[in-house]
C-alpha cells in the first residue's frame, strides 16, 4: 500500500486556450494498492484533485500484468478520470510493458485508446515510449546484467 502526493504547477496560456491544461496549481492524492493473486501482479489505485481553480476530479485505475521473461514484463491497464460538473471523463484501455536493456536502464512503452470517445465522438489513441534510467539501487540493481 501506498501513497505519492504531486503538485501540478500552472500551464502557459497557449496549453490552457487549446484545452490540454488548466490553470494550477493542482495537488493530487492517490492510494495505490499491490498484490499478487496467482501469476498476476495487480494494483489498484485511487486519487482526488484538489484544484486551486477548476474542478474537482478523482482517478480510478486498475492493472494486472505479469514477467514472461527476466527482462520482459507485459501489463494492462483500465483507467478512469472523472471530473465533478464537466469534462473530462475519459475512460481508457492500454498494453505496455517493461524491457530491460541492461543494469539500469528499462525500456517503458504501452499503447491504448479511449472507451468513451472524445467530446465530438471520436475515439482517441494514445501511446508512449520512454527510458527509465534508474540511479539507485532501491529495489533493483544497476550493477547486474541477467
């Protein structure tokens, strides 16, 4: 079980006129719970916004994966953002994973689309890839190669 407060910090004016930001600062507080149910690792997670300005908005989400090899964990996730008196509300489905390149060093990607559409019908697509660089030895090594 666990928690991670973040602060949002202010958005330019540009991001806020396009509608993919809003005015900060916003303080979220979610509640992660992980367990293992056979070969599956789960977490749970739920969270509240509490906004400077704008509207209030909770979080739910829900993941299952599991390591087909040392370095090869595949996931995914069912995730909602709903805010209280108006947009959004997207619900989203997505399939990632973690590759391990080397000590260190983790290759992150997923990819998924929204379950309810945008706000003119359509369904939206995301994705990403990233590399995660891990400076510590806090629960993995950056020592040892598999």
């Amino acid at each position: 079980m666990s928690t991670f407060p973040q602060v949002e910090t202010g958005s330019s004016a540009a991001a806020r006129q396009k509608g993919i930001a809003s005015l900060g600062p916003r303080y979220l507080l979610p509640f992660e719970v992980s367990k293992k149910i056979g070969p599956l690792d789960t977490d749970f997670e739920v969270g509240y916004y509490f906004p400077s300005h704008g509207l209030r908005e909770r979080i739910l989400g829900f993941v299952a994966g599991r390591s087909l090899t040392e370095r090869l964990e595949l996931f995914g996730e069912l995730y909602d953002d709903r805010a209280f008196g108006g947009l959004p509300h997207d619900t989203t489905l997505d399939f990632g994973g973690r590759y391990k390149l080397r000590g260190g060093i983790i290759a992150l990607f997923m990819a998924g689309r929204s379950l309810n559409g945008t706000p003119d019908g359509q369904p939206s697509f995301m994705g990403y890839f990233g590399v995660q660089i891990l400076l510590s030895n806090y629960g993995r090594t950056l020592n040892s190669d598999p």
